[in-house]
C-alpha cells in the first residue's frame, strides 16, 4: 500500500472509482477512500478542494480509461465484426468499469455525475452506430441496434448487481458471450 508521501491524485481517483463500483457514489467519503488507502484524510487535501473534486476527477479518469482509450485500441482492428466481437468480450467480461458504468448510470440527477455520463454514453453509441454502420447497417438501424447493444451492456451490470452469486454473470464465459454477439450482431453477415 502507498505511503501518503508517495500517493499521486490517480491513487485517490482509483479508489473513489473502486468505492462507485462496490456501493456507488453516494459511498465516496473523503474519510473512507482515506481509510481504503491506509492513509489518513489530511494528506487528501494535498491534491483536491473538496469531494466533489475528487469525484469530478474520478469520473474523467474513467472516461479517459474506460471509454476513450478501449476505442482507440479497438479501432486498431479494421474488421468491424471483429471489433465488434472484441468490444463485446470485453465490455461484458469487464468486471471493473461495468459495476462503475451500473453504479453511474443510476445517478444522472447528479450535477457532477449526470454530465459526464451522458457524453460517456453518447459517445460510446455513437461508436456502436459506427461499427453497425461499417457492417452494413442503415443509418437508422445501426442507432437503434446500438442503443439496444447499449442498453444490453448496463443491464447486464445491473442484473449482476441484483444476483451478485450468478456464475454466468460474475465471470461470462465463451459461451455466454458467444450468445451474446450471436444476439446482438443477428442479421448481420
């Protein structure tokens, strides 16, 4: 464990998003991402005013590592049905940023929160539109098919919340997730 002479602010952003993924936002105390990380509260004010800044932090860490980086290393692969695979393997078998993607999704009121997770959420779509696109998809089927994919991927998270002793939604296997694109990617050739 960090010393708090060697904790940076992402050490703090971590663990924020580990609290949102565990008990969500409302779980985020300066005192218990202090007592998470085995330092005492006083060293927090060293890198942000307040919890809302921790938590505005927080929240663009994520969206640098959950959303705008997977899409950079996803269009690295140029078959969109491969992507598309990859993205889903991925996005599904995430134990990490999907209980957060649940945990946020449920707090769009918040004035901290809610901004960021609408333009998390548009862009992705708007990725899910682009590969449905490229696999021949009309304009307007790729957005409907992409909200569902969507709408699918936070579901799935949320249902795991709700049956957290569920083996097919605690850790997807090959066939699960091989059902899973078999559905969302049908009547695409």
């Amino acid at each position: 464990m960090a010393t708090s002479n060697h904790l940076s602010a992402a050490d703090w952003e971590r663990a924020a998003l580990d609290i949102i993924s565990e008990g969500g936002v409302e779980q985020v105390t300066v005192e218990g991402v202090a007592r998470r990380l085995g330092v005492t509260k006083g060293s927090f004010y060293w890198h942000f005013a307040d919890r809302a800044a921790l938590i505005a932090n927080a929240l663009d860490l994520w969206e640098q590592l959950a959303t705008r980086e997977v899409i950079i290393a996803l269009d690295q692969i140029s078959d969109p049905k491969a992507r598309l695979e990859a993205l889903f393997t991925l996005a599904f078998g995430d134990v990490v940023d999907g209980p957060i993607d649940a945990a946020l999704a449920t707090r769009l009121d918040d004035p901290i929160v809610g901004p960021v997770v609408r333009r998390v959420t548009e862009e992705r779509i708007a990725f899910l539109e682009r590969i449905y696109r490229e696999l021949g998809l009309t304009p307007a089927k790729a957005a409907g098919r992409a909200r569902i994919a969507y709408s699918t991927y936070l579901g799935h998270f949320q249902v795991r919340r709700a049956l957290p002793g569920d083996r097919r939604l605690a850790n997807p296997g090959t066939a699960y997730l091989r059902q899973l694109l078999e559905v969302l990617a049908s009547g695409i050739d």
